[in-house]
C-alpha cells in the first residue's frame, strides 16, 4: 500500500542496512563456535557435539538468509551513486525490433501496433517525484547514507565511469528500469528531442532511424556534423536488410549522389514558391520575396514553354545573365509555332526594321503590334512584361534572390542540386517523391560548420521540396493512403532548418504518411532563429517530446510542465524555547514539534533536466506515457 501522501506513515528511503550487520554477525558467531567447538572437541560428549554443530549450522543459516535480505538493500545503495552505459548490437536490436528475416519490401508493415525498442526506463510516476525531492533534501555527499564496505568497494570500482558519465546517478535508479517499447503510431504525431551538446541526442537519433528502417520506412536523415557513426549504422542496416543506401554529401562530391529539388511539382507556381519561400517566411509580407517569387514564376513558364527543364543552375542563368537569350527563345518559338520552322524567312525583315535592327525589341514589337490581340500566350506576354520592366528595379526588387541562388548554384551544388539526366555520368541522381515511392534510406550532410550559410539554404530546399511532396500525396485519389510508406524524416540540429513549410510539415505531414523527428540543442535556440510563439508552435506540433540534460532553465521549465503537479511529503519541525525572570528567575520552558504534511509541486523537478548523466533522457510521449530512459548505444556489427 502507497504512503504516499498519507501524514501519518513514511517510507526510509535507502535506510541504514541493518539485514548486512545481522549477517554479519551471525557469521562471527558461527565462526567463534566453530572455534570453540574445534578447540573443545575431543573433550565434549558425543551430544554436546551435535548441539554445537547444530548451532553452527542455525548461525550460517541465519546469516545466509539476512545476506539474502540485504542483497536489494545493499543494491539499492550503490546505484545511487553508480551508473554507466548500455550497449546494443545491430542483430540483438534486429532481435528486439522483432525484423525476422524479413528483408527488402517484406519489412514494410501496415500494423499501426508493431512495436520498436526505446531503450531500459521506467514509467515516472508520483513516488519517483517522492523520492526525488527526498534525495534533493539530503547534502552533497549523500552523507545520511551508511554505506557497508562491499557497497564502498563497488562505488570506488565504478568511480571512473560514473564520473565520465556525469551527472547525477541516481535520477536512474529510483525507478525499476524495464526494457521499454513504443507502439510504432506513437511516431506519427512527430517527435522534439533537445538536449546539450554531447548528452546522447545523436545517439538516439541513430537508434530510432535504425527503427524506423525495421518497420520498412523510408528514411531521409538531415546530418548537419556528417556525423560517421550515423551514417555507417543506416548503412550497415540497409546492406543488412537488402535496402538501398543513398548519400548525399558536397564536400566528398565524387562519391555523392546528385538530388533533383526541383523535379517533382504539380504546378509552375510550385517552384517558385519553393524557392522564394528559402528568401524569407512567406507568412509575413515581404515586397522584396513577392517580387523574386515573381520573377522565378516567370523564369520557370519561359523554361517549360522552350522544353527545357527547370533547374536551380538555369534558373539562375536566366535570372541573371541571359535574360534577353531567354525572352528571344520564347518568342522565338511562338513564331515558329504560328509560321512554322521558316518563319524568319517570312517576317524577319519585319521584325528588324520594327526593332532598327535589334532583333529581341523587334520581335516584342511585332509580338504586341500584330500577334497579342488574335493568337495571345501567357509565356509571351510575361515575356514582353519582363522585357519592358526597368532593369535597374528588377536588380534591386531580386537583392535576396540572387546571393540565394549563388549559394544554391556554387560548385559542386551546382551538379549535385541540378543534375541533368541522359549525361554520360556515373552519378546516381534521386529525387524525393522517386524516394518515397520505392523505398530506401538517404542521408544528406550539409556541412553547417564550414558554410552555415549554404547550409541552412540547402535544408530549407530540401524541407520546401519534402513540403511540395507531401501536399501530392495528399492530394492523390489514385493511390490509397492505407498502402503508402510511411516515411521517416529525421533533422538534427533542426533550427537551421525552421521555415514556414517545416511548420506546415508537422501540422499536416501525418495525413502524407510523413513522420518527423527534429532535434535541437534548447527551445531558445527555435525562438532565436524565428520567435518564441514559433518556438511554442513547435511544442505543440510534436506530440513526443525527450530531452537529454539540458542546462537552459526555459526548456526545463516547459518540459517539466509536461508533468502533472504531485503531492510531495514535507516535514516540518519547529524548535521553541522561552524565559520568564518576572515570577522566578529560574522559569524556562521549551518544546519542539514536528509535522509531516504534503505540498503540491512539479511532478518532476526542473533542476533535475540539468543533472542527468550522458546517455539518460526524460520523455513524453503520445500515448501519454511520462518516462525515465536510458539511450543504448548501437555498436558497429563485428566483422
């Protein structure tokens, strides 16, 4: 029966153990019998022997059945000041995911109620809150507990690696740690994970994309650090299941596949939209990002009207540098479509002496004066418009489009981000919606330390892309939403990838079969590159929420309030003493009175997300499950 929030009963905790000094005395006992008897022996009648041996016998047995009952208590005791890591390997985590020898497209699985393994916890509940604040109340060295000598021996063994862990040991340790597993449509919801830099947060990452690659999803991994380990454990699990592996990487270009951001759209204001939107948020008015999502609109109907394929490389060239080249294609082959392949045989003197000989005026001129009013074309009209914009304005109105298509365009983007198919080229190029339809795992480093600037672009690219994507697998009739892969979208070090259409992805991408897990260091690192309503937005959309030791006090302070408020033990002892020199000088009195009560406080305490040791993390999670874990780390597969 729980004592909690009952006054009048309370639980020891981590008391004095006194099952280890009965053993032990029982055990000198029957030692000093055993002497006594061995010294006495030949004098004592043949009755007086067995008695002793029967005593003997009685004070081993008591003292094995005390040393019995002091193994929890003794336990219990070292793992508050002992902790170390756990590890895995790729089969036995194969083992736990339940994958069988499913391979390839047998690992796909419609059955929202498969589970995956999380790691070893416990369900945090209001006597671990108990305990917590118990603990918390005791000093530094926890030096109101009397540790035995074997418990002293095995904290000094274990000293080195509880030290390298950090933290404190026994946030752990209160609970009886279970291996825990998650249904899989608790993922659909999405997932934050914050926490300091080092705590564990890449390390869970790798196993939940381990995860996600058993239950047979699609898997696109935004590595910011090109973290090797990460990589090399999708890898080792897509060669191990029979599933292709892609990587996407521009500083190892020669080994990179190329992605096509711009290969999948519905309509032409796609493209345009998916690229002005990397500009600024497309939420809040901005003339300078409506005039470029203009221009690109333009840009990529002129493209599509000559039958060239809308790329970032020709998008910029004609953005830039042959604007003129290409208004004279469009036109060009409106003339050719209403005169036929000769058409400058039949009115090039025309269009020369309407331009004094300058071919692109004279071919606007005749377009407007001869041909708008009875054949008209959308792609010709834009096209006369543009030509007629001041090129001065148009320079200015595109400031922050031009340096974003630099960034975009600059070797070796420029081949890795606008491949061009039928090349004789060894390169293998993907695009998203190819991806998602056939399965496999792709994992893109974009390098954020060396070009932080390129970088951020490049994953608002790719988010914008995935977003585009998305809406056409919502939109869909043809194909039923119960037999798309799910797919897995992981983006660590996310606040460089927050943009409008990320925002849009975790309202909406449940409904595409998109699942999202995005990490960050704290919550002012989301509000920093946005707003701190952004930053709440984000909480919000994410149904799972696990936090590694995070030292910011705000990102505590909301993770905390994932708790419900609990009961909390508080004894109070009040000293009182007085003098009366009026009728006596000798009258004292004095007393002291003592009160256990409870208090309502935070059903985990805030101070504690900044105390937990590397590899330890507190999670919420969709079914409504608050839990204390400890991350596995998954070890390379022996060869």
């Amino acid at each position: 029966m729980s004592t909690i929030g009952n006054a009048h009963a309370r639980t020891s905790l981590y008391r004095t153990c006194y099952e280890w000094n009965a053993a032990l005395g029982w055990l000198v006992a029957a030692f000093i019998m055993t002497g006594m008897l061995s010294h006495s022996w030949s004098g004592l009648s043949q009755d007086a022997r067995w008695i002793y041996i029967a005593l003997v016998g009685y004070c081993l047995i008591a003292s094995a059945r005390n040393f019995w009952q002091a193994y929890p208590v003794l336990k219990a005791l070292s793992r508050m000041f002992v902790t170390g890591m756990l590890f895995i390997t790729p089969t036995e985590l194969r083992l736990r995911n339940m994958v069988g020898k499913k391979r390839g497209d047998k690992l796909i699985t419609y059955d929202e109620d498969q589970e995956i393994m999380l790691g070893y916890g416990f369900e945090w509940g209001p006597e671990h809150t108990n305990m917590a604040y118990q603990i918390n109340n005791m000093d530094t060295r926890r030096s109101q507990i009397v540790m035995p000598l074997p418990v002293r021996w095995y904290v000094q063994q274990h000293l080195p690696e509880t030290r390298k862990m950090g933290g404190l040991p026994w946030i752990y340790n209160i609970g009886k740690a279970e291996l825990q597993y998650i249904r899989a449509d608790n993922w659909y919801g999405h997932t934050l994970i914050t926490g300091n830099v080092g705590t564990g947060k890449t390390t869970l990452i790798r196993m939940l994309s381990c995860g996600a690659i058993h239950l047979g999803n699609v898997v696109i991994a935004v590595d910011p650090k090109n973290d090797k380990d990460w990589r090399d454990a999708m890898k080792a699990e897509c060669d191990a299941l029979g599933l292709p592996f892609y990587s996407f990487h521009p500083s190892h270009a020669s080994t990179s596949v190329a992605i096509d951001p711009l290969r999948n759209f519905n309509r032409d204001t796609e493209i345009a939209s998916r690229i002005s939107g990397v500009v600024s948020d497309p939420s809040k008015a901005d003339p300078f990002r409506d005039f470029s999502w203009y221009a690109l609109y333009r840009t990529t109907i002129f493209c599509r009207y000559v039958g060239e394929r809308p790329t970032l490389v020709r998008l910029k060239k004609y953005l830039i540098t042959q604007r003129a080249a290409l208004f004279d294609k469009v036109l060009s082959r409106y003339m050719m479509l209403q005169f036929g392949a000769d058409w400058w045989n039949q009115i090039g003197e025309e269009v020369l002496k309407l331009g004094e000989n300058d071919r692109l005026t004279g071919l606007v001129l005749f377009y407007e004066t001869q041909m708008m009013h009875r054949h008209p074309e959308e792609a010709c009209d834009e096209a006369c418009a543009a030509f007629r914009h001041p090129y001065e304005h148009y320079q200015k109105m595109t400031t922050s489009l031009l340096p974003l298509m630099s960034n975009l365009t600059a070797a070796p983007l420029d081949e890795l981000l606008s491949p061009e198919y039928g090349l004789d080229s060894d390169r293998q190029i993907i695009d998203l919606k190819s991806l998602m339809d056939t399965g496999g795992v792709l994992h893109i480093a974009i390098d954020s330390l060396s070009d932080a600037q390129t970088a951020q672009k490049l994953v608002q690219l790719i988010v914008a892309d995935a977003a585009g994507i998305a809406g056409s697998r919502y939109n869909n009739e043809d194909q039923d939403p119960a037999t798309m892969r799910r797919v897995s979208l992981y983006f660590d070090e996310s606040h460089a990838a927050l943009c409008e259409q990320l925002l849009s992805l975790l309202a909406q991408g449940r409904a595409a079969k998109l699942e999202m897990t995005i990490a960050t260091q704290t919550i002012p690192d989301l509000a920093s590159k946005a707003s701190e309503a952004v930053a709440d937005r984000v909480i919000g959309l994410c149904n799972n929420w696990i936090t590694t030791r995070v030292s910011d006090p705000i990102t505590q302070a909301k993770m905390a309030a994932n708790f419900s408020k609990v009961d909390v033990e508080q004894r109070t002892v009040m000293h009182s003493q007085r003098t009366d020199t009026v009728d006596n000088i000798d009258k004292f009195s004095g007393g002291i009175s003592e009160n256990l009560g409870t208090v309502e406080k935070e059903g985990f305490p805030p101070n504690l997300l900044g105390d937990l040791p590397k590899l330890q993390c507190v999670a919420r999670f969709a079914d409504g499950r608050k839990m204390m874990l400890k991350i596995p780390v998954v070890l390379r597969e022996a060869a």
